[in-house]
C-alpha cells in the first residue's frame, strides 16, 4: 500500500546529512516535518488533500527515516535543531522554494521553531504541533512531566545505555502512549506502524533520536537562552495546535507558552492525544488550511 499516491520520492544531499522526502502538488510550498517515533508517513491521512491546493513536501529529519543517520558528535551539535533545519532549508532551496509555509508535530516543530528563529525571511507561516517551545518545557519540569515525559530525560543520557534500552522497543515505547495509561494504536494505519516499526530496527536510528533528545537537553537551550536574552521574537505569524487529551494540555498554557516566543500566536485545543496528525487528521487539516488561507504565499 502506498501511504502517498502519486508523490515522487527524492533524496537531497545537504550539508550535512542525506535527505528523503516525498513531494507533490502544485501551488505555495509547505514543508512538513515528523516526530517521534515516526517518520514522514505521519503525514498520510493529511499530505496528499493538502496537495490538492498546495505544494507539499514530507521529509525524514536528519537521523529518521530513510535520511542518513550520522554518528552523534561529542556536543551533540550535528543533532542541534539548528542544524537539522539547516538540512530543511537547503533541501527547499534546491526544490526551488525559497519561502515557504512550515509545519512540525513533536520534534518536527522543535526543528521548524529553530528554523523560523535562525531565517525568518525563509518562514511565512510556522504551525506547531502539541508542543510548548523546549526551554519553556525543560525550566517548567516537574515530577508531573518527568514521569509523563520520561523518555526526554532517558534518551539524553551518555551513550550507550539509553540505545541499549530502547532496542527493539521503538516505536511501541511511545506510540499510542504518551498522556495516557494504556497505550492505544486504534487510531494509527497498520501500514504507517509497518513503516515506523522498518526504520527503528536500524541501530543507527535509534542512535540518532537519542541524539536528538541529548541536542534538546543541551546545546539547543543554549541556542534558545541566547534568543531570549537577545529578546528575539517569531515574526511569523504562528498556529499552535495541541491535543486536549495530551500532557501538553494537562501541564502546559500552550497558547501562552508561544506568546513568550512569537509575536502572532492563534491556535486552539483539538480532540486528540499528542499524535495530532494521526489521531485527528481531519481537524488537523482544517485548521492548518484555514490558517493558510488566512496568510496567502503569493508564488511566482
């Protein structure tokens, strides 16, 4: 089964890493970026009606899916959000696009709130999905998110102890779990799991995400402490969604949280755990469509 019919696959060599996307459609550009455990198919059940009014691109991070998966630096650097969405603005530039609208769920929008920071002239509009900015989480940590959020403090551990604990767990650690008791797949297409459960077997992927978190932990709050004290705000305008099921709904003022970050927050609560994309694909696409329509990319 082809969780993306009718987009062409790519890979783009970036700077750093090798990146695979899908892509298709016509019109503005949007660029889509996945969480974890997950991969671009995460965007499934909303890419391709997003296509039909729009240019849409879905890309692996550096580390996920079928993109390249570099052994993690000292400083962790090489898994920084700011070079993760280094990777995603060249990979547009080389399609072409050299403004475009940005959305990420979990990690993706950690990437894509980095991305809107360091080139603001790249981003016209910035969707983030069931996340509170990643400074504001970690000095916000209490025993209440460390134990809902506990694989953050896991994953950020040295190597190689939290690899070896998650192999051949991921991505059933967290998916269908996070903010909830019993874990729940019922809402998640067996074929994206499939997908999911091919690209976590690989030891470098596990690697890489930790390197992921291990970046989130450090030098990435010292990229966002260094915007804060500089007093750096968003310009974009920005839409926060979240799940009014999920921690960040429990825990978090996710509307407020960006207003500490951006000038032009919008943004509302959707019926959902924290996997917004799969659990409500059909308000997830209306609000993200309405937000589009409210802020037109005029195209050459």
């Amino acid at each position: 089964m082809d969780l993306f019919p009718g987009f062409t696959h790519g890979r783009f060599q970036a700077g750093g890493a090798e990146i695979h996307y899908v892509r298709a459609g016509a019109g503005a550009p949007v660029l889509l970026l996945h969480g974890y455990p997950q991969t671009h198919a995460c965007w499934h059940r909303i890419a391709p009606l997003l296509a039909q009014h729009y240019t849409v691109v879905c890309a692996d991070l550096r580390g996920y899916g079928d993109s390249s998966k570099p052994a993690g630096l000292p400083d962790h650097s090489n898994y920084s959000k700011r070079a993760m969405a280094q990777d995603m603005v060249e990979l547009m530039a080389s399609l072409g696009f050299g403004r475009f609208h940005l959305v990420g769920h979990d990690r993706g929008g950690r990437v894509a709130h980095r991305l809107a920071a360091d080139h603001p002239r790249r981003v016209h509009t910035l969707a983030v999905l069931d996340i509170s900015p990643t400074l504001k989480m970690f000095e916000s940590t209490n025993l209440a998110f460390a134990t809902a959020y506990y694989h953050w403090f896991l994953m950020l551990q040295p190597p190689p102890l939290p690899e070896q604990m998650l192999a051949g767990r991921v991505p059933f650690n967290i998916l269908g779990r996070v903010g909830r008791e019993e874990p729940d797949l019922s809402k998640f297409d067996d074929e994206a799991v499939r997908e999911y459960v091919r690209c976590f077997a690989d030891p470098a992927a596990i690697h890489a995400s930790c390197e992921d978190y291990r970046a989130a932990g450090t030098i990435d709050l010292e990229h966002d402490r260094a915007d804060r004290a500089a007093g750096r705000k968003l310009p974009m305008p920005v839409l926060a969604l979240w799940g009014s099921e999920g921690v960040v709904a429990r825990l978090f003022d996710c509307l407020a949280d960006w207003r500490e970050v951006a000038a032009d927050v919008s943004g509302r609560a959707l019926p959902c755990g924290h996997f917004v994309p799969e659990e409500a694909p059909a308000e997830t696409l209306a609000e993200i469509t309405a937000f589009l329509r409210r802020h037109p990319l005029e195209t050459p």
